[in-house]
C-alpha cells in the first residue's frame, strides 16, 4: 500500500521571520504536515495588501525550509507558491500575530493580507492573532491553529473565503463562528510639536468602543472564546445595488 502524502502547508507573518509566534505556529503545524516558512526578514505589521512591484526581491535561507524575504507578507506568500515551494501548498497559515486582529484591522493587517493573498491564490487560508495580556503565550493559541488547520485540511473552505481567527489571552473556554465587528477611536490622529518648534502626528487614538453586536469578533474574545471570522474577498455591497441603479446621473 503507497505511503500518505503529507500536507504541504506554508507559513507567514508580518511580525518577521524571527518573531516567537512564527516559531511556535511552524511547531505545531509540523504535527499536521511538511511546513515551509515564508516570511519577512523584519517586522512588516500594518503592511496591507502591498506587493513590492520597484524593486527587486531577495531570499534569504533561515533554516529547514525557511526563507526570509526582504519585502512585504503578500511578497512572501506570492513568491513562495510561484517561485520557492518545490510544490503548490495545501494551506496558508498567517501569524501568530503579536495582537488581535479584529474589525477594521482586516484591512490594514498584513498577517490577513497574507492569508488574503493565499486565497487570492485558491488556496484555503487561516490567519492567526494572539490578544495580549502582559506578555503573549502562543502555546494554546499555536495548538489551536494545529487543529483547525487539520479540520481546513480534512473538509475544505468555502470559495474565496479566508479564516481571521483572533485568539484570547488566557487559554479558551472553546470557540465561537463570528462577524467582523466595528471600533471607534477618539483622537485617531494625534499632533504634535517637536523640540524645533515643526509638528509632528501620531497616527492611533484610545479606544472608545466597539459595536457589532452579540455575533461579532471582539464580543467572542472579551468573553474568552477564540474568534473565526469568515473574510469574503467579494467586497461588493450587494444591498446598495437596487438603490444605485434606481440613480440618474447627468
């Protein structure tokens, strides 16, 4: 009787290849198949969708089946299916982010971006994100990814849908199928003056709050549960489309 093939899954971030919860989600994943990191040779938080069209890319070798890059996680996870993997992967698995990733943060995170580019790509993808609290323990959440991707694996992943899955700080009380949620800040853009008089700004403001509803993503966490959030690529509003085709514009 042939041997089972293994899995192939690619993993990646935007926290750099070194970060520790790279290191411990490749740990795990290895459990479930043949793992190959993929990722930023530094930090990338924040980096969107972005692909690196200017310049040149580099690849450097981190170990087994490592591989850093010198550009962006969507870079990674494209040059990983189209140019480094001897094989096309079976999965993507993003993270573990250094904090959550809910709401809007979707469209600014590149851990999601990575996932979203794998399944720009057709292959089913997961995004993993660690809440904080006084220090990230990536142990449960690293185990939980193992899991899910096992079952992602086994049963599949609708169309053009990614996973966002936010992890609680403490180890969780089970999980919850989620909506995306909404936050509002106070002072998003904060300004400054420096020593020689010229302003400066901070973008980021506090917290004020959230809104969603029971179903939404930070409601999941806040009561200990993990987070999966289906991502639909699809971002047509399909509710306003009656009312705008009813519209006459001269």
């Amino acid at each position: 009787m042939a041997e089972k093939k293994k899995k192939v899954i690619l993993v990646s971030n935007d926290d750099g290849i070194r970060s520790e919860g790279i290191l411990k989600l490749a740990s795990a994943l290895r459990r479930v198949g043949t793992v190959y990191v993929v990722a930023p040779d530094r930090e990338k938080s924040a980096a969107s969708h972005s692909l690196t069209l200017h310049r040149p890319l580099r690849v450097e070798g981190a170990g087994p089946r490592m591989f850093a890059i010198d550009g962006t996680p969507t870079d990674c996870v494209t040059l990983a299916v189209n140019g480094i993997l001897p094989e096309r992967p079976d999965i993507v698995v993003s993270g573990i982010n250094k904090g959550g990733n809910m709401g809007e943060d979707v469209s600014y995170s590149g851990t999601v971006s990575a996932a979203m580019e794998g399944t720009l790509l057709g292959i089913p993808s997961i995004a993993m994100s660690l809440l904080e609290n006084d220090g990230f323990d990536f142990g449960f959440a690293a185990a939980f990814a193992a899991r899910l991707a096992r079952h992602v694996l086994k049963k599949g992943m609708p169309r053009d849908t990614l996973l966002n899955v936010n992890v609680p700080p403490e180890p969780p009380r089970g999980y919850r199928i989620t909506t995306q949620g909404k936050r509002f800040f106070s002072d998003a853009v904060v300004e400054k003056v420096d020593p020689r008089g010229k302003k400066y700004y901070w973008i980021g403001g506090d917290l004020e709050r959230w809104e969603g509803g029971v179903d939404a993503d930070f409601r999941a966490v806040q009561d200990g549960y993990v987070s999966i959030t289906p991502i639909h690529l699809d971002m047509t509003n399909y509710r306003s489309l009656a009312e705008l085709r009813g519209w006459k514009i001269r």
